[in-house]
C-alpha cells in the first residue's frame, strides 16, 4: 500500500471514530495479511498496542467488522479484506447510531412526559411533541393536519373500508385536501385500503365485491378530491385482509396508532402519536412488504 492510500485509510478509520490503538492494530493486520495469522502478543510487539489493551482493542474490532477471530490456541487474527472492512464498519456505525438516536428518543419522550407532568413554567410546546393521545373527532384531526403538513418526505396510511366509507368519503375535505396539498408540495402519498376481512377462504365473489368498492373508492377521491394515480407522488392500493393494529407512517420518523370505536366502526375513537425512528422503519419496511408483494390495484 502506497503512503498516500496508507495516510488516506488511516483519516477514514478515524473519522469513523476508531481510536488509534484501533487504528494501528487494524493496520498492522492489514501488513500481516499475506503471512501466517498472528497471535494476540505477536500483534501487541508489531503494533505497539500494550499487552494489556490488546484483547480489548482485537474484540471491538471483531465486533466492528475488521478482524476474523481464528479459533486456536492461542487464538489467532487476520484482518478482513479492506474494502470490504470499510463496508462493515459503516453499516457497524448506522446501527449504533440507529441505536443511539432512538435511547435519546426514549429519553426525551420520558423527560416530556415529567415536564407536562410537573407545574414547571420553562418554555415549551403547548402540547405534547414525543408522544401524544387524542380522541374523538375534534381532537384528533387537529393531529393529522399538523404532522401531514409538517411532512417533508412521505406519507403512508393504513386505511379501512366499512359499509359505510363509500357514503362519508365525499365529506373527507378535513382530510384529504390537506394530502393533496402535500402531493403539490413533491410529498409521496400512499394509501393502503383493507377490507377488514378475517375469515379464509375469501370467496371469488368477495373479492370481485372488494374490487368493485375500491374502484368507486378511487373515483369519489378523484373526483371530489382531485385524487389519482395520475396525480404525481399518488397512490393507492388494497387488499382482502384486516391489518391487525391501523396505523400511519409520516417521514420514516412518527406512527400515529389507530383505535376503531367499537360502536361506530367508520370512524377513528383515540390515536397515540409516537415519534420513534426505529419502529417507524420497521413498520415502514412491513407496509412496503405488503404494498409491493401483496396489494391490489
């Protein structure tokens, strides 16, 4: 390895935050890769890493990607080939940090809850940032216009289909202006429609039925709404299925949970709003798994 590409990998390693006895181990490694794996001791002599750091220090980088563990006795190291090192190591780093930003969540959702708790004047929000509930129509609304028009990205929504959408969809401006709005602003909007349906088999003619209301489901929001898949950032899809727990997805970042009133199904009775980034992507990575692999058009 020439100087120049050795002083280059050596900037990259510590920008990835690797101190530098991890540093010169993962180097010296590199040297020795053509020879006969080195043990523990050997490494501490021709790195200058002190014999007692030195296991700490071959473990956190087995941990990060860099270094193969050969079982033997004594145990022996060889590095990973370098470019591929590299690539372990910055997917080591998006997990911790994946890992870091969602214990400051939990953090700060707990510190808000003893804040609004508390009889504390300092300055804050009017109402809860982190995690919220509300419920029944007036409240709730109030919800979803606010985080649909502070979406930079995108919006996904689990949505269902009663026996009643069909006539209380054309009274939806509250809701779906707002997304349209949103679409002019470059936001990807999708809506995943169910029909609420639990029992199997589903029937042929069921499914022609469900066929038949979600082609009528699109037509009332293009025409009463100016919704379509022709609208770029737009569209929608269903399946035969209950989606157990209704939620939506807003900017890969906060679900809004959905509880149906038992006496009036049609409607939404409480939702809890959650900022959380890592269930946000899990339940993001589950909807896609189902609107690519499942939904219908």
């Amino acid at each position: 390895m020439t100087k120049d590409l050795l002083n280059e990998l050596k900037e990259f390693l510590n920008d990835a935050n690797l101190n530098t006895y991890e540093i010169n181990t993962f180097i010296m490694l590199l040297g020795a890769s053509k020879g006969s794996p080195p043990t523990a001791r050997e490494i501490s002599s021709e790195s200058g890493v002190p014999i007692g750091r030195i296991y700490e220090i071959l473990e956190d980088l087995h941990s990060k990607g860099l270094v193969e563990i050969i079982e033997s006795r004594p145990k022996k190291y060889r590095s990973i080939p370098v470019n591929e090192a590299l690539n372990n190591l910055i997917s080591y780093q998006l997990k911790e940090n994946k890992r870091k930003v969602g214990y400051l969540y939990d953090r700060a959702k707990l510190f808000e809850s003893e804040l609004f708790e508390s009889d504390s004047s300092v300055f804050k929000t009017s109402s809860r940032l982190f995690w919220s509930t509300a419920y029944d129509f007036q409240s709730i609304m109030p919800v979803y216009i606010k985080n649909i028009t502070d979406t930079k990205e995108e919006l996904l929504f689990n949505e269902y289909i009663t026996s009643t959408t069909i006539k209380i969809i054309p009274y939806g401006k509250f809701f779906y202006d707002p997304l349209r709005e949103a679409l002019n602003r470059g936001i990807s909007v999708k809506i995943l429609w169910n029909f609420q349906l639990d029992h199997r088999p589903i029937t042929q003619e069921t499914k022609d039925g469900n066929a038949e209301t979600f082609l009528e489901l699109s037509k009332i929001l293009k025409e009463h709404f100016q919704l379509s898949k022709d609208h770029p950032g737009f569209d929608t899809r269903y399946i035969h299925r209950r989606i157990p727990t209704l939620h939506d997805i807003f900017d890969k970042k906060r679900v809004i949970f959905k509880i149906q009133d038992p006496l009036k199904p049609y409607r939404v009775f409480s939702i809890m709003n959650v900022v959380d980034p890592i269930l946000a992507e899990k339940l993001r990575d589950n909807f896609l798994a189902v609107w690519n692999l499942e939904a219908l058009r």
